[in-house]
C-alpha cells in the first residue's frame, strides 16, 4: 500500500532528527517592528496594510524554521480574523511552506454534522470538485473536533485515505477549563476525553488508514499538561500519532511530554507556537534572547527554534 | 439595561409571529436549472461560475423568505468550499440579509483555546480592532463547540456582551454519531449532553447577558431527535434560546420540537434547510411543490417556506 501521512511524516521527522512543529499564530501587535513599516502603528492600523506584514512576517517565520522542523502548523482563525484575504493569505502560505517541504497541518478545529463536515473537509484537506481550485495547495493534515461523533468526522477521513492526508481529532486540550467537559467521570469509570481516546482509535484502524509505520492518518490532539492523562491516552491509542501543542507556554512540561511518545521514540509532534515565534518579544520569551541578538528578531526565533529543537531530543525517547 | 440579542430575535419572532429561521446550505449541483446558466454544468465547473450561481441563488432565497421568517442561518461551510472567494460571498449575503431586515446566524460552529477563540469571535460576530474592516457586516449569532469548556465560549461571549449579539453552544446534536460521545453516561447520572446544557446554562446567566426578555444572549444548539432530551434540557435551561435545526429532513418530529418551546410559546427558533430552499427538487422535496408549480423554482421556494411556519404554528403553544 501507499505511504499514508503518518508514514510521510515519520520520514520526515527522521530526515530533521525532531519531533516538533512550529505553530504559526501571527498577531499583528507582536510583530517586529522591522515588519511593521510604521512603528506607531498597532492593532488599529489598516487590515491590507497589517495583513501584508502579518504575510511576510509569515514568510520569513518558514524559511527561518524550514532547515530546523519537519512541520509547521498554521492556526487558521489568526488569519481568519482578517475575513476572506486572510483566508487567501493562509493558503499562500501553506504553498509556500510545501515549497520548502515543510509538513503542513491547518489548526481549523472544524467539526459539524455529515454533509457540512464535507464541505469542510474539501476546503480544510483539498480535493475540490472543481479543477481550477486544484491550484491551490492545501494542508497536509488538520485538526477536528469529535464532539459530534464519527459522522463529524468521518468526511475527513475519507478525503485523508484518498489523498494521503490526515486528520488530528481533538481529544484532551490544554487550556484551563478543558477539565470542564472533558475529565467528567464517565459512569463506566472512563471520563470523557479517554471515551474520545477509545473512538479515535477505532476510527484510526478502519480500512486503508494504518501505514507502513503502522500509524493511522488519524491521530489526535493530546495536550501535555497532565502525565498520567497522556500515560493513559498513548496506551490506548497505539495506532494514533499525537499533536502536542502548549510546549512553552501551556505548561506542557518535559516529562509529561514525554509520556506522549512510545519507547522507540515515535508517537508524537510536538508542538510550539508563541515561545518560537515570539522569541523576540520581552513580554513572552524575557530578554534570554533579545540579550543575545538585540534587534535582530529573525536571530532570536533562529535560537529558539534550535533550543526547543535541543530541549524536545532531551525528552522524547531516542528514535531507533 | 439595552436589549440583548435574545430581545431582539424575540421581538422579530413576534413581528413575523414564526418562531422560524431559514437555513442557506447552498450545494451547487442543486441550484435550479434556471440559475445555472450552463444546465450541463455540474459540480466540475468553474469555480468562478459556480460561486457567482450560489451567489445569485442564495440572494433570491433570501428575498423569497423575508416576508415569512425572522431569522437566516448561512452556514459557513458551503461557502468555505470554494475557500476566500466563498468566504467573501459569505459576507456580503450576510449584509442583503440584514437589509432585508432579518436576524443572521452565522453556523460556523467554532471552538477553540482562549487567545484562539478570541480571534474567530472577532471575524465570526465582528468588532474588529481594524476600523476599515467595520464596512463588513457581521452575523447578529453564531454557533460554538463547547467541547474545550467555558475558555473556548468565553470570547464569543464577551463580544456578544459588548456588541448586543448572540451565541449557540453546541448541546445535543441530530446526526446519527451524536449519540457517541453526547447520549454517554456519566458517574453522577447524567449525561454529556445534560453536563453540556447545565454549563451553558451557568454560562447564560452571566453578568449583562440576561436581557428584558429573560433570555439570555447565550443559547443552544438542541437537535429535536429525541422528544425526553428536548423534555429535559428545556427544563435545564430557563434562560437559554433554543436553535433547534433538522426540521423536515432531519427527523425532528413535531412533538419532539413542541419540547423545545416553554409554555408560553418562548424559547425556541426552528430551523429548516433543504426541505424548505430545495423544495422544487424532487430527490428531496418529492412532486408537492414541482405539481404546484412546474418549473417555477422560486414559487416552490415560497410555498415550502409559507408550509414551514404553518406546519411550526400548529406545533409551537401560541405565544402569550
């Protein structure tokens, strides 16, 4: 059979000797003010003028990563927030990161009923019925929310094992009030996020989806923040690569990330957004960097993009 | 205090004396002969024309509908499909909407982290921190996945506050997976579902949410597919708005939406897609409308929506 995603991202994990992703959620007030032509402008600026600087910020953000990273993940609503442009915007950018074969996974978090759920999948995954619009490059793989069940999710799945795709499904995040609905005891002692878990891996072993790897190109979002959750999660979802996002600003700690891995090194991506592309910026990562190369923000992201390059081999287990 | 959304969206119910909303799915292969200007176009065609088609089709449908209803639901997904092109098309059918004067939902069923969610809260109910994008009209409701908790809703929340708009939180869902993860039994008797609508309803009767109305700007997504459900959370959920989607196609039954409504004929919007804005299909509608009217598409339109509000009148206790 063809090499499915996960296997065409395992490969890819192994040729960057890393299992991490650059999640790129660009705000403008945060940009360098390199970027921003004029300094004094802030989030009250023109959208054109803000969106071009949040598309080569973007741009620069890619080629800065691309040697380092097998994968960037391209948070959709923070392109969105600029309505159709930003939209075009997001999809010049895929195509630009595919051109320095960089993995993509779209963060959109869609998730609706069948028929919707396939509309969804054809412009979150590509396949589009129409051919002009294959000119477009879309994701490789993106994330969905399962809270409607499989036929929420079953449309992704089938545009994912037709084109070598994937899909993410959302299982435990990592914000505060996740606990809400997602850690409610279930009367058969399992809570809510682990009957999420046990679906996820159904879905992940129906036909055509298990590759070479012996990984599904259904995987799931499994935040770090707890350890035994993620003990738990990796065990019963052998066949699911994880998406761990909250690397440096969530509060995903090492040890916890670790627990997303498998002893041999595979099972997870690690995922870091702001404490990667905000390196630069005091209010986020402090002056580690900004002593190291005072006003040069391009400098800093570099570093930290190496260092969580460096602080992930320290935690996931070595592949092989 | 000012009227809220809930105030508003009652005060049109009362206008048009419907407690209905139309839902706009637009799928080009089922636009009318007559719109589509090549009959022999199918969904291969050009982009371009297609979306131009969907554009036209969707402008006459909501002039057909605003004489009889409140309310329209866009869903996003359909015009996603044909990705910033689509996106665009979907603001500016938001704005013939709101000049026809009618309520705009705009099902995009979002969800996401905090710093996340507030960003599609910002492209999904307006308040844009860009002053040139205030041009864009904005849906007056969207729709949310609650699965992350309170911190994914919050954000829409707070510009529904400040923006006098409204929220739908994802309850119980009509599609045939929905059972999966919502009908599951929890430790304490419950299940998803109910632990779902008891947190909407906590959220609801936040600090300057509860309008004049005693509605709340925070609502529900309550699919009518189980009469004791709709029983249930109606009771749960005083001060909750009930979008109550599936009527005619997804087999939300008459009796099972009657649930949905409080006594005094308050508390729920019903909506209707295909059955009512493909009435002149057959595959859908069967021969009702086309014996009526042969090939007179839009007096199908009409007549199928005319059908709905009566078929809901007989259903809904009689305001007041």
């Amino acid at each position: 059979m063809a090499k499915n995603f996960a296997d065409n991202l395992l490969e890819a994990i192994a040729k960057k000797r890393s299992p991490v992703c650059v999640g790129i959620d660009p705000v403008y007030a945060r940009l360098p003010a390199e970027i921003i032509e004029d300094p004094e402008m802030n989030d009250e600026a023109d959208s054109e003028t803000a969106l071009d600087a949040v598309r080569e910020y973007c741009r620069q953000i890619i080629r800065i990563v691309a040697p380092y990273v097998p994968a960037v993940k391209l948070n959709i609503a923070f392109f969105e927030r600029y309505y159709h442009e930003g939209i075009e915007t997001y999809y010049e950018l895929i195509e630009e990161a595919a051109n320095v074969n960089l993995i993509v996974i779209g963060d959109v978090k869609r998730g609706d009923i069948g028929s919707t759920a396939e509309m969804y999948a054809r412009s979150a995954l590509g396949d589009p019925d129409f051919a002009d619009l294959d000119r477009l490059v879309a994701p490789d793989a993106v994330t969905v929310n399962g809270y409607l069940g499989l036929d929420g999710v079953q449309p992704f799945i089938d545009v994912a094992r037709e084109q070598g795709k994937g899909v993410f499904v959302l299982v435990r995040t990592t914000n505060p009030s996740a606990a809400e609905v997602q850690d409610a005891a279930l009367a058969d002692g399992r809570t809510v996020y682990e009957l999420l878990g046990q679906k996820v891996e159904e879905w992940a072993v129906g036909e055509g989806l298990v590759g070479e790897s012996g990984y599904s190109s259904v995987g799931a979002v499994v935040g770090a923040a707890d350890r035994d959750q993620a003990i738990k999660l990796r065990a019963m979802m052998p066949h699911c690569l994880f998406l761990v996002p909250g690397w440096g600003v969530q509060g995903a700690s090492a040890e916890n990330v670790a627990a997303c891995f498998k002893s041999d090194g595979t099972g997870a991506l690690v995922s870091a957004s702001r404490s990667v592309i905000y390196a630069y910026d005091q209010e986020i990562a402090g002056m580690k960097y900004l002593e190291m190369y005072p006003s040069e923000w391009a400098k800093c992201v570099e570093q930290a993009c190496k260092d969580f390059v460096a602080d992930v081999a320290k935690v996931a287990p070595s592949p092989g």
